[in-house]
C-alpha cells in the first residue's frame, strides 16, 4: 500500500504537493475514488483533505465536482503585492540571522541552478526551493507560516515565469544579487534585490497573460 511508502504524509499533504508540482493544474477535476487508488488510502481522508482544501481556496465546486482553482487577473496582483512584502523580510531576516551553513547552501544553490537553464520545469522546482531556503534562514516560524500560505496560492497559477525565453538565465543573475547580499549581511541590499526579483517576476507574468 502507498500508505506504508510515504507514512509522515497524510492525504491533504499528498495532494497538496500535487498540484504545487503541476500533477493537478488550474481546471483540473479531482475524483474521490481515483486519487484514493492514486495515494493508497480510504477515501474518507481524501474526502476531508478535499473539503480542507476547498476551505482555502486551492479546490472550487464546479456543480458537484471540485476543481483546482485558478487565479484571476485581480487576485495574481494582489498575491504578488503580498508576497513582495514577505519575501522583502525574509531576505533581510536572513540577511540577519542565516548561519554560515545556510548561506553556503544558498550559494551553492545558484551555483547548480546553472545547468538548468534550458530545463523551465526543473529550474521552477528550484526556484521553489531556493525561496523556501530564504525562508526558513528567516528563523522567524511565524513568516514561513504565512509565506507557505503565499506559495501555496501559487500553485494555482497554470503557468512559470521561468518558462519565458531568457527569464531563466535573468532569475539566476537576480537570485546571486539576493544571495551577494545575504551573504555580505547587508539586510537593506537583500530586501531589496528580493523585491526586485519578484516585481520583475510579476511583469513577466503580466506579459505572459496578455500574449495568452
């Protein structure tokens, strides 16, 4: 049973973690009974992660079935403002108080982040982890509540930025001006080179939007 090969994630996490991976995209029908034979599981833990999710906004009724949301032009804006605030703090939190062993992983982050390049997808999953390392080098559990919040609207966006011609190769040259930063403990530096980062983030979407 797929229970006893993943026994620390519960079915809200499972599915959860799908769709941030794209397994489920925006519009996407989730059926009870198929991702209860996908995950293993009863379907009364998929019913109540269902409804959970639902509660926050990630799941819509579409009649009786439940879709994977999707943002609209409104709600990506007011998502960006938000998270240009937290990720701003965090960056200078980590600026603050990352260890000598979170900074080292960051570097070394950018470094690798090079040979993918030419791979979007693989570059975007990247992405994603190199926020969630300024994140939790914050040391502040209350910000990395909120900014998993945040992150976890973003899955409802059916497309990466990171996938527009040359913004890979731009995300890594933005991504060593934050870690330049953190590293020489310059909070006002990091904050700003992370809030630049996600406000050029947000223009690239805006274009994607308008040529979609």
């Amino acid at each position: 049973m797929a229970q006893n090969t993943r026994p620390n994630k519960d079915a809200y996490t499972l599915i959860l973690e799908a769709i941030d991976v794209g397994v489920y995209k925006p519009g996407d029908r989730l059926v009870e009974s198929d991702l209860a034979e996908k995950f293993g599981m009863s379907r009364t833990p998929i019913r109540e992660a269902l409804q959970r999710l639902e509660t926050q906004s990630l799941l819509a009724r579409d009649g009786r079935s439940l879709i994977v949301n999707s943002l609209d032009h409104n709600q990506m804006a007011e998502l960006y403002v938000v998270r240009s605030e937290l990720e701003g703090l965090a960056a200078r939190l980590a600026a603050r108080h990352a260890t000598a062993e979170e900074v080292r992983v960051l570097q070394d982050m950018v470094l690798a982040d090079a040979d993918l390049v030419d791979d979007p997808s693989a570059l975007a999953r990247s992405n994603r982890r190199f926020h969630k390392q300024i994140h939790l080098a914050s040391h502040n559990r209350y910000l990395v509540q909120q900014l998993d919040l945040v992150h976890r609207s973003m899955a409802l966006m059916a497309t990466t930025s990171i996938a527009v011609e040359g913004r890979g190769e731009d995300t890594l040259v933005e991504h060593q001006a934050i870690v330049d930063a953190i590293t020489a403990r310059n909070e006002d530096g990091a904050d700003e080179a992370l809030r630049k980062h996600i406000s050029t983030a947000f223009v690239t979407r805006l274009k994607q939007e308008n040529e979609g």
